[in-house]
C-alpha cells in the first residue's frame, strides 16, 4: 500500500508529501534546523539532505521547504521513498510523549490611520506571504484567521510578515476588544499552531504581476512603478497596516491602477494619501506631470 502521495504546492520551493493516515493529530510543528527538530526523528533525519530549509508537520502530510540548490522534480521522489522506508521501519515522526512546548511570544497591539484596523505586531516572522481573507471561507490558508472570524466583530483579516491587521464592524470599540484579541493571538502563536499555512495560498493575478516570469512581459514604465512601489512606498504602507500592489498602467491615458490591502483598503485617508503621497512620487520619479494614480478598491 502506499503511504505518501506527493502533490505540488503554489510556492515552488515547498513540495508536500501527504500520507494515508493522520500523523500529527491536532498538532502542527514547524521546523528551520536539525536542533529545533530534537522532538521529531524524521525531520531530524531530513535535514541531512542538504537542500532542506524547513521541514512543517501537520495532520496528515509533511511539507518541505528547499533551498535554490536542487529542484524538486530531480529529488521529491527519492525523499518520498526515504519517508516511506523510515516509517516502515518503525521510525517515530514525532515522539509521542513529547508534549508540545510554548513558545514566548510578545503581541502587541498598534492604531493604523484606519480607525477600523488594528494592527497586531508579533515578536517573531508569521508568514513570507501576505493573506487577505475578506471572510472565513478565505481562510483556506490560514488557521489563525479561520480562528478569529469566529469573533463576531471581526470583519477583515490581513496578514504580512510579523504582523496581523484586523478590520472590525462598528457594533464594537477596540477599547473592548483590543486585549481580548491580543491575548487570543499571542496564546494561538505560543501554543505552537499554524498561522499560515503557505502551501495552501494561492497568488491573486494582482500579485502575479508582481512576480518575476509575469513582471518580465510588463512593459518598462510598468516594471519602473513597481519597483518603485517596492522600494519606496511598501514599507511605509506596511509600517501602516496595510499592503499596495500594482495592478495597471496605460500611456495613453497616464493612469496608475493600484490595489490597497489590509489598513489601506476604505482608510478614510486613503484618498490623500493616493494623490499627495503615492501620486507625486510617482510624478517626479518618473518625470510624468500628467500621471495620475486610482485604487481599485479605495
């Protein structure tokens, strides 16, 4: 019988390996080193191959991160085939009498421009990929925001980096919910659950253009704003809350098309900062006078 299928993930450099059976119960781990790996045989055992960055366990599959050395395609079935001949043997995937061990984490909350987010900012990476999920049935990739839509004043969810910007209804204050979402973030994180899971994420076609094979084929005033973008207003917008993607440009009109998420998107300041903040960068950076900048979703 055979115990591990492998199935492709949206981030190249992650292959999945799910097995037949749960192995991991209501448990996940994530591990980046052999060390932190002490609780798990197998994963101790894979980081000998030296192209695995970081190893994830959770119900009934394990997901490996590679580094640029090797692709997948040359090695995952010679990892499956490893996998299946340590469990057969007898190995322990995880050792069942470990019992799982907190790990401290600071939480803490900060006001965005956007008087109906709220910023949480964790004292350690949550993902390498930005989740937006503008309801629960978004959740498919993160655990974290299927968890906190069960408040009933929590409206948007928007995860990046080290940080989470929850979008509330106006039924509640954050001067009532703040430290009960705090809290309910920073014991969901110590207890060792998984924010995101990249494996499940799927690129919007915003972000796809963002991407390298895709930024490629834009042509050179496109590329020229993105990189702006990235270099120069991302990390301010972040600092914020909030993310901003490029989505369009035309010459023949002069028009920017940008996307706004997290804190950005319906900030009552979002117009202002647009035209007097983006706009005018854009402006002089790129000598186009005429230029003008629209969000989608402002």
């Amino acid at each position: 019988m055979k115990l591990i299928t492998i199935k492709d993930t949206n981030n190249p450099n992650i292959q999945k390996f799910e097995f037949s059976y749960f192995i991991t119960p209501n448990q996940s781990f994530e591990y980046k080193n052999i060390d932190e790996a002490s609780a798990s045989p197998l994963a101790q055992q894979l980081f000998y191959l030296p192209f695995v960055k970081t190893v994830y366990i959770s119900g009934n599959f394990i997901a490996i991160e590679k580094y640029n050395i090797v692709e997948w395609e040359d090695v995952k079935h010679e990892v499956a085939a490893q996998m299946e001949a340590f469990v057969s043997n007898g190995g322990e995937i995880v050792k069942q009498t470990e019992t799982p061990k907190k790990s401290p984490v600071t939480v803490y909350a900060e006001s965005t421009p956007n008087p109906a987010v709220m910023k949480f900012v964790a004292s350690k990476r949550l993902t390498k990929t930005i989740v937006e999920c503008k309801n629960i049935d978004e959740t498919y990739a993160s655990p974290l925001a299927k968890e906190l839509f069960n408040f009933p004043f929590v409206k948007e969810i928007f995860i990046d980096e080290n940080y989470i910007s929850v979008t509330k209804y106006a039924v509640a204050e954050w001067q009532e919910i703040t430290t009960e979402i705090r809290s309910f973030i920073k014991e969901f994180i110590e207890n060792g659950n998984i924010v995101v899971d990249e494996t499940k994420i799927v690129a919007t076609k915003h972000e796809e253009k963002q991407q390298i094979t895709n930024f490629d084929n834009l042509d050179v005033t496109s590329q020229k704003i993105i990189n702006i973008i990235e270099e120069y207003i991302r990390p301010a917008v972040a600092a914020d809350g909030g993310n901003i993607l490029f989505d369009s440009y035309s010459d023949e009109t002069k028009q920017v098309k940008v996307i706004l998420q997290g804190a950005c998107s319906g900030c009552p300041s979002s117009t202002f900062t647009l035209k007097n903040g983006i706009e005018s960068m854009l402006k002089d950076m790129l000598n186009e006078p005429e230029l003008k900048v629209e969000a989608l979703n402002a």
